[in-house]
C-alpha cells in the first residue's frame, strides 16, 4: 500500500460486491482493505472510484482527492454490509 503513494496523480477504482453473499467476514474483509489503501495509499490529486453490486449497480463516489478530511468522509461511504 505504501508504494501506491508514490504514483501520482492515480486513480484507484473500488468495485464493491454488496450482494447477500457478502455477509459476514468477506464484507469486513473487503471494507478494511479499502479503508487501508485509501488512508495510507492515497495523496491529494489522486482520483478514488467506488462502485457498488448486487442487484443492480450504484456509483457510490467519484472524486478527485483535495486533503485528509475529505478521506475521511470517502471512507464513511464505504459500505458496511450487503
């Protein structure tokens, strides 16, 4: 993860499986590992993408990293649970 940080500008596309299979562990699993990349692997400048699906598909966001607090409000979009 912390190589990532290196290349910049990026962009860094999340594809998130919210399906009932997803219950339990392999959620927790899946959230952790992108909560980690876009906190330690990430810089302004770097775009970060997070689609969502199940039945259907969402764009949960799509933005263009600017500071450390806009991190933190991505990662309280990152799904919790299917």
């Amino acid at each position: 993860v912390q190589g990532l940080r290196d290349v910049t500008p990026k962009t860094l596309v999340f594809v998130f499986d919210v399906s009932g299979s997803m219950r339990g562990e392999l959620m927790r699993r899946a959230r952790e590992a992108t909560i980690t990349i876009l906190r330690e692997g990430t810089s302004p400048g770097d775009r970060v993408v997070l689609y969502t699906f199940g039945a259907g598909y969402q764009t949960v966001f799509d933005e263009t990293l600017q500071n450390e607090a806009q991190k933190r409000d991505l990662i309280a979009k990152v799904p919790t649970a299917p």
